[in-house]
C-alpha cells in the first residue's frame, strides 16, 4: 500500500467512528438499529443504480 492509501484507510476509519458514534447517540435497540441500517443501505443501492442506469 502507498502512503495514500493508508491516510484513505485511517480516515475511513475515522468516519466510521464518527458515524457509529452518532448512531450510537440515537441508544435505538438491535432490531431497530439492524432495520434503519438496511433501510439506509437499501437507499444507496438504489440510488446508485439510478445513476448507473442514467449514466449508460
């Protein structure tokens, strides 16, 4: 790996942190916090196909 991608690596981590962080400060339940992330993934998929469909 070059030196760019280990500060690509470590600030990946660091929004994971940030984000878990700020999920975390919601205090939802497992089953809640497993749907509201599928819901979440679920959104970007699509999102993502539409742009991939459009862009041809």
């Amino acid at each position: 790996m070059t030196e760019g991608n280990w500060i690509q690596l470590v600030a990946l981590f660091g929004w994971l942190i940030l984000a878990g962080s700020a999920f975390a400060s919601y205090r939802l339940n497992w089953r809640e916090g497993v749907r509201m992330a599928l819901l979440w993934a679920g959104i970007f998929v699509a999102v993502g196909l539409v742009f991939s469909l459009a862009m041809g």
